[in-house]
C-alpha cells in the first residue's frame, strides 16, 4: 500500500471541488485511495492497489491528458478543469498537489455536456494578456505558442462527427494544461494558442498531440509547433494582437514562417495598416469607390420605396471588410462623407431620382466635428427632404451617444428619416432604440433567414417587430429572399423589405424613376 497524506490534509486538497469521484495517486498514477460513483470506472477493489495506472480507466482520446496533468501537475495551484470521457460517459476532471506531498487528489464531475473546443480569439486575448501582466510582473519569462493541425478537412466525414468533436476537446484540454493559468485555447479552426513558459512546453504538447492521434487511430492527420518569445517592451495587448495578426496571415496565406518574433509581427500588422489606409483613403478622395444601390420595398404591393446607397470597391465587390478596418482607423468618416455626397449629387441632378438612404457609422456620429460638417452639408439642399434618409449601422458602437443623438434630432427636424440598421445583433440593440431618435429599425438578416426553420429566430423577430410597433417605429425586414419569407413577414405586421428576391445592388447611375416598379410576388 502507498504512502498517503493524512485525513486532515486529504480532507484539505479535496475541500477544492465538490466531486463526483475522488481518487488519490502518486505521480506514477498507482491509487493509493478512491470514493464516491468509482463504479462508472471500475470496481473499488481493483482501482486502488491496481495494477492499472489511473490514465488507463479513461478513454483512448483522454488518457494522454490526465498522464500531462499529473507530469506537470503543481504545488498548491489546481489544475483544470478538463473535459475528458470515462466508460463513454463526459465529465470533468481537475487535479491538485499539496506542498511537499508526492500524492495528487484528483477529483471527477460526470454527465458534463460535452462540445468540441470554441474558437474565441477574443477569449485568448483576454487571457494571455492576464498571463503576460503577471509574468511581466514576476520578472519570468513566457512564450506565446502555436499548434497548427494539417489533414484535418473533412474530419467528421472520416471519423464520425462525435469522435471528431471528442478529438478536438481532447486537443483543446491538452492545449490547457500545457498553458500557463489556463491561457490557451482554440484560435481557428486549424490552430490553438497558449501561453507557456518556455518552447519546450510547446515541443512536449506537440509530441502528446502526436501520441493522441496515433493512440486514436485517426489516420491522414499531422501537427506542427511554432512560438515566439515574449517581447516586455511591447505592452500585453500590442503583444498578444500582433501574434493573433501573424496567426490569421499563417492561415490564411499556409505560410506559418512569419511566427517568428513579436516585434516583427507588430512592425508588420502597423505596415500592412498603414498600406490599407491608405489604399482606401486614395479610393475614397480619388472617387473610386463606386456607388451601388438596393432597392427597399413596400410589404403591401411591393413597389420600391426607396434604395439604400452601398459603397463598393471598383467592378462591385463588397467593400464589408474594408469598412470594418475604415472604422477602427477612422478613416470611415471619409467614407461616410463621400457617400453622402455622392447621395446629394444624384438627387440634385435629377428631381425625379429615387428616394435614396445612406449609411452613417455610429464612429462617425461619435465625432464633435463630423457631426458639425455633415450638418454643414444638408442645411441647403434644395430638395425634398424626404427623398434623402439616413441609417445608423450597428457595426460600430457609439462612442458618444450624447453627440449622436443632437445630430440625429437635427437630421429629423429637418425632415430626414433616420433608421437603425442591422437591428437585433448589432453593437449595442435595445440601449440605441431606447435612447436614439429613429423612425424605423431594420432586423437584421440573419434573423429573417433563420425565422423560416427556428422558432427562436422567429420569436426574435416577432418581438422586434410588436417592440417597433409600440414604439411606433416602421420596420424593415433585410435579406428577404423567398416569397414564403415575405408571406410571413406580412403577417408580422412588417412595412418593408429587403432583399434578393427583389433585386441586387446595382450601380447607382443606372438608376432613375424608371428603376421604381412594382414586384410581382
């Protein structure tokens, strides 16, 4: 029988964790002690003194994690949880080592609902930097690693979807405990990131990642390692932003030689902006983005209403990712000023044109002096007001709602509709129609494409629209791509939509009163 910490002090290390199982090893993982539902692993009598070690009564896909857990187990600090499966049964196991003790308390949670790995950059982020701060602070050093998984295409197909899924959690709880306080996660769909403390960790991790496939004979898939050391005269967040650039550039490009050293990725995350900014800022001043427009209409005979103006990149490609990097260096306002114009300009030319809607960034409309000039522009128009209405994306959150909203009240009293645009996933929801005055929302797409199959989204959608309602604001429905959608929106109540189904954005010159017709649904 195997030496055991006395009850006081196993009583302590347990007190950690209400457990399902609770089960006492050396660090050859022999049992010196078990209680609690041991049966779902094996009879009592033969776990403890057994001549398994305590890895073997896991599951093939877990055992190679609870045998890391135990070599790299440390003094007074918890290690886990984990999701691992026993007998076929999910559950959650962690680990804990007293100080000067050989033993290790292991306690087991089961029937946890078992899911593969999230990807969650943001999630990473978080956490590495936390991890980063406290080394820094410490003087110690640390490594941000990757693991990236080749052959993995298809994998469900191959396996089954709930191995595969059982295979990525195995890897994901491998990542964990080779990070440091838990900084590691799945990053895309091919890599994971940790946080560790030296290359050698990542060396180890790639060797059990290895072993795991090779022990669940999984065929056709392979890993590799990469890390770059961490770098204390860029701040955490600099740091750990600039590894997720090189992580997406890597994937996306195949080519993972640009994990080399983070002051290397920040010098090219800030050049490859600044070329972007540029770019666009050149597109923008020199008139080259090309006004597109699509049609909104009427639920009750489907005759167009008004088009909303979209910027788009020469030859019509979408311009939604350029947009997004517009908003987080500014150069949006430039944007939303030109398209602004450009709206002006058509409507001026021909008294006849369209009624047009242009978007505005809620980064725009968080800016003092934007706000000054786009007020400038619109205060003699000559035109019909009515013809010229604006929405608010969601895209970007309000910095200065106070600001957004005199400017919106102003775009009103003029005689301007204002809209919410992207309503129901967008930055902020129910804070802006409680706070912003607008006289219409438009549900996002996502919503109506999923009100047609779950019962959620059409809940969703149903309570946007009853919300509006009450608060006698119209309502646009966007992606409507079926007349099955547009039968249901109806019954909703919904005045507007939007969609495919009644025509793509088109060139915005091409359009003219010949452009307004009735749709046949």
């Amino acid at each position: 029988m195997l030496a055991s910490t006395s009850s006081h002090s196993r009583f302590v290390a347990f007190a950690f964790a209400a457990a399902d199982i609770l089960i006492e090893t050396n660090e050859l993982g022999e049992i010196a002690f078990c209680a609690g539902a041991t049966s779902v692993m094996a009879a009592q009598e033969d776990l403890v003194g057994g001549r398994k070690p305590f890895w073997d009564y896991f599951d093939v896909v877990s055992r190679r994690l609870v045998q890391v857990i135990s070599a790299q187990v440390k003094a007074n600090v918890r290690s886990g949880p984990y999701r691992v499966t026993v007998n076929g049964r999910t559950a959650q196991l962690s680990a804990w080592r007293l100080e000067g003790s050989g033993q290790i308390q292991w306690t087991v949670n089961l029937d946890l609902t078992h899911h593969p790995e999230d990807i969650d950059q943001d999630d990473f982020s978080r956490q590495a930097q936390r991890v980063l701060d406290l080394v820094r602070s410490q003087d110690g050093q640390a490594h941000i690693g990757l693991l990236a998984l080749k052959g993995i295409e298809g994998l469900g197909d191959r396996i089954g979807q709930d191995r595969r899924d059982e295979f990525f959690t195995a890897i994901g709880n491998l990542v964990k405990a080779a990070s440091m306080s838990g900084a590691g996660s799945r990053t895309s769909p091919e890599t994971f990131s940790l946080v560790c403390e030296t290359r050698d960790v990542v060396e180890d991790l790639n060797d059990a990642v290895e072993s795991l496939v090779r022990e669940s004979k999984i065929s056709g898939v392979s890993s590799h390692i990469h890390s770059v050391g961490d770098d204390p005269k860029l701040g955490s967040e600099t740091a750990v932003r600039a590894f997720l650039y090189g992580v997406n550039q890597a994937v996306a490009s195949r080519d993972f030689t640009c994990l080399t050293s983070l002051k290397g990725l920040v010098e090219r995350e800030a050049e490859q902006a600044r070329k972007n900014m540029d770019s666009l800022s050149a597109f923008i001043r020199g008139k080259k983005i090309e006004p597109y427009a699509q049609p909104i209409v009427l639920t009750d005979n489907l005759s167009v209403e008004r088009y909303e103006v979209l910027a788009r990149l020469p030859g019509g490609k979408s311009l939604d990712l350029a947009v997004a990097f517009a908003e987080q260096t500014g150069v949006v306002l430039e944007l939303d000023f030109a398209m602004v114009h450009t709206a002006l300009d058509a409507l001026k030319a021909d008294s006849d044109h369209p009624t047009l809607s242009v978007n505005l960034s809620g980064a725009s409309l968080s800016s003092p002096r934007w706000c000054t000039d786009l007020l400038g522009l619109i205060e003699d128009i000559r035109i019909d007001r009515k013809r010229l209405s604006f929405e608010l994306t969601e895209t970007h959150a309000l910095r200065d709602i106070a600001c957004a909203t005199r400017t919106l009240e102003k775009i009103r009293k003029r005689g301007h509709m204002v809209a919410l645009d992207d309503f129901g996933v967008g930055a902020a929801g129910l804070n802006y129609i409680r706070l912003l005055p607008v006289d219409m929302v438009k549900i996002d797409g996502s919503l109506i494409r999923g009100s047609a199959t779950l019962e959620r989204d059409f809940i969703i959608t149903r309570s946007i629209a009853n919300l509006a309602h009450g608060l006698k604001i119209e309502v646009v429905a966007e992606h409507v791509e079926t007349h099955d959608q547009v039968d249901m929106l109806r019954k909703l109540g919904i005045s507007r939509l939007q969609g495919f189904l009644f025509g793509a954005p088109a060139p915005l010159v091409t359009l003219s009163t010949k452009g307004v017709q009735k749709l046949s649904a």
